[in-house]
C-alpha cells in the first residue's frame, strides 16, 4: 500500500508568481480587493501597534530609513512595511524587535503568503495587494511598538490605505509621477497623496510647491488634523556642517547625516518633525543623533566601494547608485553631484536605464550642467522598459553626448576604455529596477 506524501512548501518566489495570477494588471487602485481579504484574514489591520503611514512621491524611504533608525536608537522595536523591493522581496518586510528589526525570512514570509492565498480562495488580488495583506498579518502575529508604513503608489485607494487611526501622517515632497494613475496636475496627485490623512491625526509635511500645498491644506483643515509644515511649525536647515531643527520645542543641533546629499536633510528633519509631533514616544537628542548617524537607504545616493562591478569600472573612479526615476529625483540627485564636484573635480558620466512610462527629457535635463557624456542601458528582465535608443534620443534632444551599452558591466568597461586625466564619477541610475540589478550584480544587496 503506497502512503500519500504531503507536497512540500512552495518557496516565496513560486507563490508570487501563483499569485501574480489572480489579477494580472500590476497596478489597479481600488481598496475593495484588500478590504475583503483582510475582512477574511479577521482584521490584522486592527491589531497593530501605533502606526506611521507615509505616502509623498520622493523621499518615503529615506525618511522611514531616518524614522526607524531614530526609533530604534531609543529603544522602540519598529515593524517596517516598504516598497518596491530591490533584489529580494523580503527587503520589503522588517520585523521589529528589541536591539533593531530584521528582514522577514523566507519561511515566515512563505507561511504568511500561503495563509493569505488560501484565505483569498482565487478571488482576484493584485500582487502588491495580497503581499501588504501578509506584511499587516505578519505585524499582528509579531510583537513590536510601532509599525512604518510606506504608501505603494498614491496613497488614497492604495492597499496600505486602510488603517483608521495612525499615530502621525507624513507627506514627503510631492511631484509629477504616475499620472496615469494619479491624474495629470499637481493638485490631483496631491489630492491622491492626502487620502492618507485621518481625522484628529497629526500631519507632518514636507516643503511643497504651492499648488500642493493648498490642497493638504484644506484636507488637513476639514479633517481637523493638526497641520506640522516645514517652514510653519518646524523649520531645518544646514549650519557649519551640522543639521539645525527647530520648531516650538526648541533647537536641535546634530551632526549631519549619513545619507549624503542635502535632500537627506530635509528627509532627516522631516523625520524629526514627525517623532517631535507624538506623544506616545519619548525621544531624546541623543536617540535622535544617533539614528541620524545609522540610517542606511540603499540605492539614494549610494557609494559602491565594494563589490564585482569594481572590476569593470576605471581604477580609482568613484562608482554612485542613484534609483531617482523623475524629474524631482533627477533634481535632487544632480544638486548632490553638484556638492560632490565642488568638493572634489571629476568628470562625471551618467549610466541610465529607465522605464517607459518616465519621462525620459526632464530626468535628464538635471544633469546638463554636469556632464556631456550618458550611456543608455536596458534594464533587464523588466516588462514595460524604455529601449535605450529612446532614452538615447531623449539626451540627444538636450544636446548631451549619448551612447548605448547592452548593459552596465559594458558601460563600465567602456568608461574604462576612454582616456580621463581623472578617474571619473559615476552615476548609475534611471531606475529603482535598475539600481536593484545593478546591486544583485555587485553582490551587495541590501540587507
């Protein structure tokens, strides 16, 4: 008699990509898909720490990075929701708990996601849906003090959109991205970000164009949630090298971050902003430099000074990582460039890669001061990538000197190949997909 034999586990990436199935458009805002497996899943949502929920279009993960890491520096286990993930999914999930948060593990987050799938019963679910799902019932199995929660897309039919009473609400710069989904002026994706905000619940904002701006607003004011706007109640800037805070409370002078570029500042002090307007935490300055010191974000400005890459590239270059995307994370990544060439001369040369739906022109029209020379690259493996002819185009259009490359270690071996008097900078970026290969080839993932 032959004795039946229990299938084994499906790993993580054998789910995803089952349940990619269920509904295949990738992005498809709506809450009721996730309302209903949540309702099925008996409500993890309700059963969570104090939540800080987080949507904007630039600096979401900088500023959670500054959050949890002043958090942690005082001792507050933090539950941490991001996306999108850069090599593994499990980047996407921390898990709190005392002495600092840890990546979900491949059989934690394989246990939860087969949970959800038998609890959805093939009713359709985006993705992105049934993975928040598992990160609110992960939080809720798990204890811990707080939970970050970072906005996938919008904010306003966004799946993590459905917590009724977070402990702060955070809006990080705003721009033009995702207008197919957000709307196409500044006021309509505004608006799609200010669907975060809750009745009586603190709103803490970053510096916003005007047009932005009026409508938080006027949400804030018709949901009676106190407004914290850098700029009105809470101001930070550079002074002598170090990072000056200031708002009713008082000053706080700290020590620069780590995170370079002079965005983080505003990130770190919009971070600062946020913990100063709670009162369920105590925090004290030296939680609040220390986290400063030990916040990492990879892919923002980041430094490569390890790994295979450095193979490829010129001796003694300086190899950067950058996944700005849009023209406010052009902006903000070139006015780092500028900093690191007034500090040290190199010539620069941008490798980008970028998908379809950017707008290829006005990413690349920050760095026209900066350099001449870009090389255009696929991004592999990625449905919906701009061909790197376009974004060649797109450069020749703004009278840079572009060229192609079948990849990154071909670009790099290229740059290597041309006759410098310095060792050049190099910026790689055009894409959070982008940075994430580009990291997996190094061998460097985040961690």
């Amino acid at each position: 008699m032959s004795v039946a034999t229990v299938p084994p586990p499906s790993s993580v990436g054998e789910l995803r990509a089952r349940l990619a199935q269920l509904h295949p458009a990738q992005i498809d805002l709506t809450l009721g898909r996730v309302e209903r497996l949540l309702a099925a899943l008996d409500h993890p949502e309700r059963k969570l720490p104090p939540v800080i929920h987080i949507a904007g279009t630039n600096g979401k993960g900088s500023t959670l990075a500054f959050l949890r890491a002043i958090l942690e520096a005082a001792g507050v286990s933090v539950h941490a929701y991001t996306s999108p993930h850069l090599v593994r999914v499990n980047e996407t999930i921390r898990l709190g708990r005392p002495g600092g948060g840890i990546l979900v593990s491949d059989d934690q987050l394989a246990a939860a996601l087969a949970h959800c799938e038998r609890v959805n019963a093939g009713a359709p679910i985006t993705l992105f849906e049934i993975e928040t799902a598992a990160a609110l019932h992960l939080f809720a199995q798990h204890p811990a003090d707080i939970v970050l929660l970072e906005v996938g897309l919008g904010g306003r039919l966004d799946a993590t959109n459905v917590i009724d009473h977070p402990l702060a609400c955070v809006l990080t710069p705003i721009g033009i991205d995702h207008t197919e989904f957000l709307g196409p002026t500044l006021a309509d994706i505004a608006a799609e970000k200010a669907g975060i905000l809750r009745r009586d619940a603190p709103v803490i904002v970053a510096e916003q164009p005007d047009d932005a701006m009026a409508v938080i607003e006027r949400e804030a004011r018709r949901l009676r949630a106190p407004l914290h706007a850098r700029g009105q109640q809470w101001h930070v800037d550079v002074e002598h090298g170090r990072l000056a805070y200031q708002d009713d409370r008082g000053l706080l002078d700290l020590t620069a971050p780590k995170l370079f570029g002079r965005h983080q500042i505003d990130n770190a002090g919009l971070a600062i902003a946020t913990l100063r307007a709670q009162s369920r935490f105590g925090i004290e300055q030296s939680a609040y430099q220390a986290g400063l010191l030990a916040a990492e974000w990879p892919a923002r400005m980041q430094r490569l000074t390890t790994g295979k890459l450095l193979d490829d590239a010129p001796p003694g270059c300086e190899l950067w990582l950058d996944g700005g995307h849009n023209a406010d994370g052009g902006r903000v990544a070139a006015a780092a460039l500028g900093d690191l060439e007034e500090r040290v001369s190199r010539p620069l040369v941008i490798v980008a890669g970028m998908m379809a739906n950017k707008d290829a022109g006005a990413f690349l029209t920050n760095f026209t001061g900066l350099t001449r020379h870009v090389i255009a690259v696929p991004i592999p493996d990625r449905a919906g990538a701009m061909p790197p002819e376009t974004l060649a185009d797109a450069g020749r259009a703004l009278g840079l000197r572009v060229e192609r490359a079948d990849g990154i270690e071909a670009a790099l071996r290229r740059i290597a190949g041309l006759a410098y008097e310095l060792p050049p900078r190099i910026l790689i970026t055009g894409s959070l997909y982008l940075a994430g290969h580009v990291l997996s080839l190094n061998g460097t993932p985040p961690s």
